[in-house]
C-alpha cells in the first residue's frame, strides 16, 4: 500500500522522485541553543547550512511551533553546536527538547563555554560551534520557518571524531 502523497501539488511518481532527491542533500546534526532572561533551552537540528562567505552566515529551519523559537525572536540570538557521529548522549538529552511541555534547563549537567554573545549557552564538548545574532527571520509558506544568523562568535572544538553527516531515504521525513 502506497503512504499518502506528502506534497498533494505534485503527482505521486513525481513526490516521491522530489522525496528522493532531496534525501540525497547532506545534513549534519547540530544542537540550536537559546536564551531569554531566565530561560534555557537547547534542540536538535539538522537543516542548517552555510549562506554566506562575506559577512559570514547561515541558515537554519526549525519546524513550526517548537518551543525555541520565541527564545530566538525575543533574545535576536542563538548559537549552534555541531555533534559528532559518535556523540549519542547529546543526541538523546537534546531530542527529548522539541516538546513544550518539558520545562527543565537542559542544559544541566553540560559543560558551557562563554563566547562572545552574551548569556548563549555555548556546549563546550561538541566538535565546532557558532555564535549567531538573528539577521532574519522567514515564516515561509511550509512546515518550517527560516532563521538567518549572522556568525558573531566560533570556533573548531575538536578533530578526532567525524561530524555526524546524513543521507536520508527520503526528504519527505526526518
């Protein structure tokens, strides 16, 4: 039995050669981290990509509704910290915060370093990080919402691992 067609503006034959194809894009696994006044929060992301060389800057999409995202609009900021392939407790801790209803600092319990932008908690055992003040911010036609970051603060944490890098199946699923 064929799953029902993901994208009902194309032909099923054709949503699945798109579904495909864009499976193939790589994706790394990032933690997107927030804060505003008293509060913490940090997630897993994936779509996250380089946009500019000069000033230097990415994007990242964060489906609709997730809780982070108002951290991201009200504090201008975020940082992200890319993981390594090997990296399973991060991935484990940090799943867990797509859900409004977990309300903990999930950030106890991790090492934090202090960059350049104020009050952004940083993860100090990741592989890289970057700093980010919020350039732009798209609600785009889709079930992701587009943030710009312009890179205020970084740095190449450590090189014995590989980054965790995907190819998916498909492109119609995480």
């Amino acid at each position: 039995m064929r799953a029902k067609n993901p994208h009902p503006d194309l032909d099923p034959v054709t949503s699945e050669a798109v579904g495909q194809a864009m499976g193939r894009l790589p994706s790394g696994l990032f933690v997107l981290t927030a804060a505003q006044d008293d509060k913490r929060m940090g997630i897993i992301v994936s779509f996250v990509q380089q946009a500019c060389i000069h000033p230097p800057m990415v994007t990242v999409a964060i489906a609709k509704g997730r809780p982070i995202m108002p951290l991201i609009s009200e504090s201008r900021k975020f940082g992200l910290c890319q993981l390594a392939d090997t990296d399973r407790l991060m991935v484990k801790k940090f799943a867990a915060f797509n859900d409004a209803a977990v309300t903990e600092d999930p950030f106890l319990g991790f090492e934090l370093i202090t960059g350049v932008l104020p009050k952004l908690p940083i993860l100090a055992n990741t592989m890289s990080y970057m700093e980010c003040e919020l350039v732009s911010h798209m609600d785009i036609e889709g079930d992701h919402d587009i943030f710009v970051g312009a890179v205020r603060g970084g740095a190449l944490r450590q090189t014995k691992d590989q980054p965790h890098v995907r190819l998916r199946d498909s492109g119609q699923a995480y």
